[in-house]
C-alpha cells in the first residue's frame, strides 16, 4: 500500500518538476528559435546616433536621440517684403550676427542692406560660414575665430572626416564651411562723424554731403521722439546695427530730436537712402534714414520737434520705418537710455 501511494505521488508531481526544470534550464531550444509572431512583439534595439556621430552628442543630452528639428546643411532664404535682420534670425532660430557674418559677400555687415528678393545663407547653427582658402589651415582657421579644429571638423554638414590632417586637411579651395560657435569683429561700414565746425567737403556717402562750416545753437539735452510712434518695428540697437528702426506710416511727419544744424541732407549710397543728419553742437549728432521727402537742407537750423522730412523706405529698406541713431562725440549709443522706446 504505501508504494502505491509513493507511485501516486511521482505521477501527479511531474508537470511541477518539468516547469521547474524548464525554468532552470531556460529551454534554450525555444530562446534559439523564436516564432515570428514573438520576434514582432521584440522592440528593436535603441541606436544612440551621437556614438554615430560624435559631434552630435553636444548637442543632444545623454540617452536621447538626435532632435526632430536637427539641421545640418545650411540653405538658403529668399528676403520678404516686411522682413528685417532681427526677425529672420527669431525665424530661423538663430542670432541676427549669424546671417550678418555668413553673408558677409552682400551685407558687408550691414543691416540695412537687405532688401526684398536677396537671397542670403542661413546657417543650421549660430557661428559663420567660412570659404576655405588655398594655403589654410584648419587649426589656424579654428583659432582666428575662436572655436577648435574639431569643432569644423566634427560638424555633420561639413563632410569632413574625423581623421584629417589637420594642418595640410587637401580641403578644395572654394569650399564652404560651418564654423560652429565661430565669431569675429564686425567690419561695418561707419558713417563719418560730421562736426558743424569742419571744413571741407564730406562727398563720400552720397549727394546729401555737405560742406562746412556751420554755426548755429547747441542743443538742448532733452530729446523728443522722431516719429509719431515709440515702437521699434525692425532692428533694434546692437552691437552691430547702432540704431533702432521706428514704426512710421508712408509719408508721416519726422522731426528733429533735438535743436541743432543739418550737416547731411539728401540721397545716401550706404543703404541709408534719403539721409538727414542734424549735429547739435553740444557732441551730440542724430541721424535719420529712409525718408521718403527731405525737407531740410545743408546748414539749416532745426528746432527740437522741428519739421525734416517725411517718413519712407528708401534706400535698402524692406518696408516703411525710420532709422534712427544717437552718436555722441563719435560713439552711437543705445537710443533707448534717452528716448521712451517699446519693443
């Protein structure tokens, strides 16, 4: 009796035992054979890409993937009619200095130089676009604008290998290059400074030149708005755009921010278009470009709110807006310390 009771328990404990053993073992004949219903039910291996790429992985944080909006290859953008310097780069993301130093051939640093219908590069990232030249280097072009050589090197739309020689890299000449983080010094054109005292003949810039001498009052030191409006509508006041673009109507009234003798009045060649400039005797001078009518002259003595012409889009200008500057003793400051001015 007692072993058929033990024969009774061995029978009825074996599936226990066989799913034990299984579990054990790992039935490795099922893990070397999938079905393919299991294998589509696997999710597929992550692939880190910034192992792929290494310059990606500073841009990227640590177990992410590559970002939707990755761009690496620069294009090109055609100027709207409206569009100025500050809202391309908030388009595109990227800093006004950024399209000034990559479309150095056409702005020559200059934002009033765009105008509707140029082309010009935008960048995938904030820096410049550098043309390799015959006899360069990529250490010593790295270094001249701030930034190392596998900063050039390792920037996905550059097609560079990660093993160049960097000091003989056989780059063709011609060939443009991303400089991520790259900047240099701006080499903007600068309107001469104009004293009421000077004479000689100011022909450069254009047919508003002057001569001189002029008297006349000092300014006052208390200064009113130019247009009707304190809104800046384009470029504000930078490092490289030294003045503040005004919202004005077509042919809207402009006035003199101050007391003062004209010292440039008419047509000017740098982009300024119809260009009045009042010096004020006191070192301090204003300019005020893109108008539609001039109605001031050379050696004429302006009151502060004084009429000098009217509002337009002269010049390289992609809408109506006034250009205003604040120079003192030859240095143009920022016009928001001395006016009430709204972004």
């Amino acid at each position: 009796m007692l072993l058929a009771v033990l024969v009774a328990v061995i029978v009825l404990a074996r599936p226990a035992v066989s799913s034990w053993l299984s579990a054990s073992t790992g039935n490795h004949a099922a893990v070397q054979t999938p079905s393919a219903s299991e294998e589509a039910g696997q999710p597929l291996p992550q692939v880190n890409r910034s192992s792929l790429n290494p310059y990606l992985s500073r841009l990227i944080t640590a177990g992410s993937t590559e970002p939707a909006d990755f761009r690496a290859d620069v294009i090109t953008y055609t100027v709207q009619s409206g569009d100025y310097l500050f809202a391309i780069a908030d388009k595109f993301k990227i800093r006004p200095e950024t399209i000034l130093w990559s479309n150095y051939a056409v702005l020559k640093d200059n934002p009033e130089l765009i105008f509707a219908g140029q082309v010009l590069n935008i960048l995938p990232v904030d820096g410049l676009y550098y043309q390799w030249q015959a006899g360069d280097r990529l250490d010593t072009v790295a270094g001249t604008y701030g930034v190392t050589p596998e900063d050039i090197i390792l920037w996905p739309g550059n097609y560079l290998s990660p093993t160049i020689d960097i000091q003989n890299p056989d780059i063709p000449p011609g060939t443009w290059l991303v400089v991520p983080g790259g900047h240099r010094a701006f080499k903007e054109w600068e309107m001469p400074v104009i004293r009421n005292t000077v004479n000689s003949l100011w022909s450069i810039g254009g047919a508003g030149a002057c001569h001189g001498p002029f008297s006349g009052p000092a300014g006052t030191g208390m200064w009113v708005l130019p247009t009707a409006s304190n809104w800046i509508v384009g470029n504000n006041y930078s490092a490289f755009h030294h003045g503040v673009d005004l919202y004005l109507t077509m042919g809207e009234p402009l006035h003199a921010a101050d007391r003062g003798v004209v010292v440039y009045a008419g047509w000017n060649t740098w982009g300024y278009g119809n260009l009045v400039v009042i010096d004020h005797g006191n070192g301090w001078q204003t300019v005020y470009g893109h108008l539609s009518e001039v109605d001031v002259g050379c050696g004429y003595i302006v009151q502060r709110g004084g009429l000098i012409g009217l509002g337009g889009s002269t010049g390289n200008s992609t809408g109506p807006h006034l250009h205003f500057e604040m120079i003192y003793n030859g240095v143009r400051v920022d016009p928001h310390g001395y006016l009430n001015l709204r972004n």
